[in-house]
C-alpha cells in the first residue's frame, strides 16, 4: 500500500486527501442535517457526489499550479 501511495505524483494525492475530506463533509451533513432522506442512495450520491467535486477541483488546481511552476532550463516564459 505504500509503495501505491509513493507511486501517485502530488496532485493526485491531493485530489484524494481532498475528495476524502469532502465525503466525510458530506456524509457528516447528511448525517446531522434535515436537509434529505437518510437513504443508501442519498450516502451514496453524496460520497460521489461530493467528494468527486472535491477531489476533481483539488486535483485540477494542484496539477495547474504543478505545471507552472515546472519549467525546465532554456524553455521561453510563456507570455
């Protein structure tokens, strides 16, 4: 497991240890909330549902601030 866990580059860590936060956020919520049904469906869709976003937003942020700051010697800046 954690050879698995050295293999990911930062951004997909990044992306799962946020996505991890927003499940647990969202199923928190549910659990406490009056907001919907406590359901399998609602947990689920709402493990999906919010920590996909988290994890998809965290992971695309953090993988566009690794490709700005990853310039190799001799490359022009980008205007």
């Amino acid at each position: 497991m954690k050879l698995r866990w050295r293999a990911l580059s930062g951004p997909v860590k990044i992306g799962l240890g946020f996505g991890l936060i927003g499940a647990v956020l969202t199923v928190t919520g549910l659990l406490t909330g009056n907001l919907a049904p406590l359901t399998a469906r609602s947990l689920l869709l709402g493990i999906l549902l919010g920590g996909g976003s988290w994890g998809v937003v965290s992971w695309a942020v953090a993988a566009a601030a690794a490709d700005a700051t990853d310039t190799e010697e001799g490359d022009p800046p980008v205007p």
